[in-house]
C-alpha cells in the first residue's frame, strides 16, 4: 500500500519520535522534557532490539524478500533531529550524549559504531552552539565517562 504504518516498517516509528521531539524542541514549544523523554525511548527500542535472536529456521514463505534495515540508516532517522535541534540545550545534549554512550557499550557491532558516530556528531552541533564553557564540559564529560 501506499501508507506507512508502524507495523511494516519499523523506521517509520523512529521518524515519528524523532518528530515529536523536533517539535518538542521548536522555540514555539520549547519542551526539552519531551524531546529527553524520545531520546529514552529510543533507547529502550535500541537495546531491546540489539537483544533479539536471529531465527535460523526456513521461512515459510521463501520467495518473499525483504531488504535489510541499515542501522546506520535507523540511527540517521532516531538521532539526527534531536542532536540538531537539541544541540543548544545542554540538558538535552547531556542526555542524548548519555544514551548513545549505552549504546555504544552494547555488544552489537553495527549498534557500536552507529552510536560512536552519532555522539560525536551531536558533539559537534553543541560545540558550535553552546557558548557557556560549563555547558560544552557537561556535554564532553559524558563521552569520557
């Protein structure tokens, strides 16, 4: 069909909480407790996803493919708008910072690496933004715990 529905396409979920916390964080709403709220959330969705089983059973349907979701691209849809419209709110960037660092310690490869690029990126959108000293030192704090 031509609707993306949550079910079938599990990046749409992530474009949708990536949303709201883009909203959350306009300056016509100016909500950083929502935009805080996503960012855990996206972090539950992550870690339990890291944790599921591949099944090596036959399908039962076998001429049926599906493309393998990227995590880089999952990571690109959850993270990118929160670390760009965050980046100037230092409690948002601290958490943002805090949960990629979980991710990044999960024993999934792929999961690693899309959040060790991911927290440096939003690093780097707070180092341009932020201008209090003790603010960027809360944000780059987090990285070296």
């Amino acid at each position: 069909g031509g609707d993306r529905l949550f079910d079938d396409d599990p990046r749409f979920g992530l474009v949708v909480l990536s949303e709201i916390a883009g909203r959350a964080l306009s300056p016509a709403v100016n909500d950083p407790g929502t935009a805080i709220d996503v960012i855990g959330t996206l972090l539950r969705l992550f870690t339990q996803w890291s944790q599921v089983e591949v099944s090596e059973q036959e399908p039962e349907y076998d001429r049926v493919e599906v493309p393998e979701i990227s995590v880089q691209d999952m990571f690109d849809d959850a993270f990118t708008v929160v670390a760009r419209d965050g980046a100037a709110m230092v409690e948002v960037a601290v958490r943002l910072q805090k949960a990629l660092h979980s991710l990044a310690s999960l024993e999934n490869p792929e999961l690693r690496e899309a959040a060790k690029h991911h927290a440096k990126l939003a690093l780097e959108r707070a180092c341009l933004v932020l201008k209090v000293e003790q603010d960027l030192e809360a944000v780059r704090a987090v990285g070296r715990d």
